[in-house]
C-alpha cells in the first residue's frame, strides 16, 4: 500500500505518528484519512465529530487506522444579510484545496468523508476526485423539523412577513427559536440535501445512506459500516475514477431532476465533474431535464421536511422510481454496480424499514415520493434559457415558478447590488410587470452570493409574486422559489449585456422555450439587429467597476472564478 511504501522513503514518519498515539501496531496497518467539516460553525456541522468516531470505529474494527482531518465550512444561513455571504462560493474551492493538501502531504490508502451543507458537501466531491484515493462518503444528514413541521426556510417569508406589518415581532421570535430543534441540513431540498443526495447518486455512498434524519441511530450504523468498506476499497484499491464516470453524472442529474433539485447543483456537479476529468455544463442538466418525471413532494417546491425523505426510501425509491432512465451497470463503492444494489436493497427489507417511520405521521411511501407514472411534472425542474441577454446560459428551477411567469414581456429595472434591489421590493417601487435585475454579483463581481432574501421578499408578496421576475448573475438559495432566474452569464463584471440594461427596457422571458432575451429599449419593442447595435453602443462607453476586493482570498477568487455556467470554480 501507499502508506507502507512511503513508510520506507520517509524515516520521520514513524516517529512522528507514534508522537501523535497511534500504536506500533497501527503503523502497518491500512491508513485511512477520515476528512470532515466537523466544527461548531452550524448545525450541519456540529454534530458529525460522533460520525467521524463511528466511522473511526468502523476502521478499526476492519483492520485499519483511522485518522481526524477537519476543515471547518461555513453557514450560508448565518452568512445571510451581510457581506459574509461572499464567502460562500469561494470556501468550497478552499475546503477542496485543504482535503488535496491533507491527503497528498501525508500518505494515506484511502478515506472517509464526511460533511452534511452547502459547501462541504461538494467541496469533499470535488477533493475526491481531485485525489482520487479509495473513498467512501458519509453524510450528516438532515434536521428534524420543529413544531408544526416548521422548517428554516420559512423564516425569509416570515421575515418578509413582519417587516410588511402582516404578521407580529414576537411571531417572528417564536418561528426563529423553533425552527432548528436538533442538528443536521435544513429541512428542506435545498442545496445541502440535494448534494446529499447527489454523492449517493454517483456511487460514492452505502445506498439508502444520503439524507437521513441526523438524529437517526441508523445513521450511525452506517457510519460504522462506511468506515470498514473504507478499508476494504483501500485493500482493493478501487479508486474514484473507476465508480465515477460519464454515466455517473447523467445518473445524478437524472436523479436531480426528480427531486426537484437545488440550482446551485450547476455550479457544484460541473465542478466536481471537473475533477474527475469529464466535462458536464448547463446544456447536460436542461438535456437530461427535458422530459424527466419530478416526484418528490419535499419542500420549497413540495409538502413535507425533508427527514420525509428516508422514510420514503430516500435515494434508491427515486431511482426504483426511474431506473429505466438510469445506467444500472455503473459501478459503486459497495464494489457491486447500482442494479446490484438496488437488488440487494429490495431483498434485505431495507424499503419496508424505512416506510415504517412514515406510519405516526399517516402517510405513505407514496404521499413523499410519487410512482413514476404520477409524477408532479414530467419536464423535470431546471431550465436552460438561451437569449441576448445571457449569450453563454442562464439556469431557472421551473418547478418553484408561477405558470403567469412563464411567459411574459417585464420592464428592466436594474440594480448594481442585492441591498438596492430588497429596498426596492420592500417598499412596493417595484410594480406589476418589473423585471428586477441585480447584476455586479457573480463570481467576478462580488464572489457570487445569493439572492435568498430578495427572493424570499418576492415570493411572500401576494400581489409581485406571479407578476414579477428576479433576474441575476449571482445566484439562490436552494431554499428559493418564486420567479428567479440566475447564473446569467456572462456576468456584469465581465461586460456582458447584463451590464447595459437600462430602466425600462423590455425583457422577454420564455421558459418553455427556453428564451431570456432583451426584446425592447426604453419600453418600445424593437427587431433583434436593432437591439444588438444598440448594446453595441452601450458596451463601447461601459465601464468596469473597480475590483471590489484589493487583498484576501475573495481578491483571489474573483481574479480566477470561471462563468457560472461552468461551475464557478476558480481556474
């Protein structure tokens, strides 16, 4: 093994690990780095320490030894309504860097990794692949929902709420102090739980093992089991580019399409793609997409929280659910392919388990997951749209839209930041058939931010949420819904046409056609050529704006980020 070769070449490293406890006998054993966002940075993290030492255990008990790595990721929800939320995007490439510089300074033969959110999630994705020793992923699972099943992304809406005068501050205090009872995800399909699902999806997980209840005892179980299949991958020495392929990633999106998954997946999944050496963009989703069956009835765009999920049958009930649709001879961690699994998972009684936590609450298998031939849509949930508005792509999650916003002709009313923009929708200066645009935050802007609280303004208002769209290089929340449509690229910062829309002009937006497009100037509609000469004048007398960062990590980032559209990673 690795660990034993460079044993020989390195006459420190005895020393040096014995320095730190481990055993003589550990030296010679299989060495297993086990990686985690372990920290008290947000519920999704907070708990996984016991993860790690189940997984550890799991090690041991297989033969190996098992050693802690920690890199601490952030929280998107605690980044909300400040500049901290800048620091999102950027903390998943430096999360990827530190697992690279974890595993290649020091020889290990494989690992377990472990992380629950947003950016941890695929930022150990992306180090996978990146290193590419055998490895197996743990995730921390979801939080149960609080009282009334209330769930964190409801808080933007009530926020909203009670700064329109529509519900009381101390109705705002009880739903703030009651919507994280327990560790784990946010309740909801947002990005932290689609990327759960999405490292099942490519193989890297114990199937039925993505986006349990974080309080589960099953969870630790499987914890305990990854880290012996840890050692035996190592043994074996079956490596991530040979589970991880083409047909993976067609297999997740596929499965993203089902779930209704989050939009920022299209900037993960191309950039951990990106890793392993295949190359996946924006037109791989909206192909894969266009006549794909959603049927999960998991909030924002569904019905119920998300620990709803596993007691469905989690990851392999959507796959049953469209294995027709799916490369079943691909293989997994288990060291057998997904049909495989799915076999086995059908004999050992795993589908009856599950579906036995669903039974205190009255519902079925298939109140949460509908049978493929009932599906909620059959287009599946994210679109590509095409126009002079976005040249290289804009991706909008049409599952979340209202039908009125499906197609429509709105006035542009642009804005150079996100604070302007929420001012703007909280004060009603924004009517009936406004476009708000809000440009300047993409990778190269402002490191890519999300929009959450525009969007959740947006969306509670009664009368500018079927009348109105959100347009923005920057991006969402998982969490989002509402007329919203990001990742238009090329960015502002770059100069794209986002940047020389003016007040008033006309933006077409067409969805089932996948059309974003600038159809008119100042509120008269003109021919296409007309308006290209027009932006043409307008780009030669733009400016770009000063960089916004002169030192740190976000001047980094914003130099070398690529377009959203291909995964915003920097290059």
């Amino acid at each position: 093994m690795r660990s034993q070769e460079l044993r020989k070449i390195a006459p420190e490293l005895d020393p040096l690990r014995l320095g730190t406890g481990w055993k003589l006998e550990d030296l010679s054993k299989p060495q297993i780095m086990i990686e985690s966002t372990f920290g008290d940075s947000h519920p999704g993290s907070g708990h996984l320490l016991e993860l790690v030492e189940k997984a550890r255990e799991g090690v041991a008990e297989a033969g190996g030894h098992g050693a802690r790595y920690f890199t601490t990721d952030i929280c998107d929800g605690e980044a909300q309504g400040h500049d901290g939320i800048n620091y999102s995007l950027v903390s998943r490439d430096m999360i990827a860097n530190m697992i690279e510089i974890h595993a290649e300074a020091t020889p290990f033969d494989g690992a377990v990794f472990v992380a629950s959110c947003d950016k941890g999630m695929p930022a150990h994705l992306m180090g996978i692949g990146r290193v590419n020793i055998p490895s197996i992923v743990v995730t921390g699972g979801v939080m149960d929902a609080g009282p009334d099943l209330l769930t964190l992304e409801q808080i933007g809406m009530y926020n909203a709420m009670c700064e329109r005068g529509e519900i009381t501050q101390e109705k705002l205090t009880y739903y703030k102090q009651n919507a994280c009872p327990s560790c784990g995800a946010c309740s909801f399909m947002g990005t932290a739980s689609t990327m759960q699902v999405m490292a099942e999806a490519l193989g890297l997980m114990l199937p039925g093992s993505a986006l349990m209840p974080a309080t589960s005892p099953d969870l630790r179980d499987f914890a305990k089991k990854a880290g012996e299949q840890a050692v035996w991958l190592a043994k074996e020495n079956l490596t991530p580019d040979k589970i991880v392929t083409m047909k993976s990633f067609e297999n997740a999106i596929m499965v993203h399409a089902a779930i209704s998954g989050s939009t920022n997946s299209l900037l993960h999944l191309p950039a951990i793609a990106k890793e392993f050496g295949i190359e996946i963009d924006g037109n791989t989703f909206d192909r894969l997409h266009r006549g794909a069956h959603y049927l999960l009835n998991i909030r924002p765009a569904g019905e119920w929280p998300a620990q709803f999920f596993y007691y469905a049958g989690g990851v392999p009930t959507i796959m049953e659910e469209i294995k027709d649709f799916l490369h079943l001879d691909v293989m997994t961690v288990t060291g057998k392919t997904l049909g495989e699994n799915l076999e086995e998972l059908r004999e050992n009684g795993f589908y009856d388990k599950c579906e036995k936590y669903l039974e205190p609450y009255g519902l079925k298998k298939e109140d949460v997951i509908r049978p493929f031939d009932k599906p909620f849509g059959t287009d599946g949930s994210i679109g590509i749209l095409e126009g002079n508005l976005c040249p290289d792509g804009a991706v909008v999650k049409h599952t979340v839209v209202p039908k009125e916003m499906f197609q429509a002709v709105l006035r542009a009313r642009p804005y150079d930041c996100e604070e302007d923009a929420i001012h703007a929708v909280l004060t009603h200066e924004i009517k009936p058939g406004d476009a708000v645009i809000i440009r300047y935050e993409g990778p190269k802007g402002s490191g890519m931010p999300e929009m959450f609280y525009t969007t959740e303004a947006i969306a509670s208002d009664a009368e500018l949420g079927a009348s109105i769209a959100l347009l923005t290089d920057g991006r969402f929340s998982g969490a989002s819904k509402g007329p919203a449509i990001g990742h238009i690229s090329p960015e502002a910062a770059e100069g794209g046409p986002i940047a020389l829309v003016e007040e008033g002009d006309l933006i077409q937006i067409d969805i089932p056609k996948r059309i974003l497009q600038i159809v008119g100037i100042h509120g008269e509609e003109k021919i296409q050529e007309e308006i290209a000469a027009i932006l043409e004048e307008r780009k030669k007398v733009w400016k770009p704006k000063a960089p916004k960062y002169t030192k740190g990590v976000l001047k980094m980032f914003t130099e070398k980020a690529v377009s959203p559209m291909r995964g915003g990673y920097m290059e």
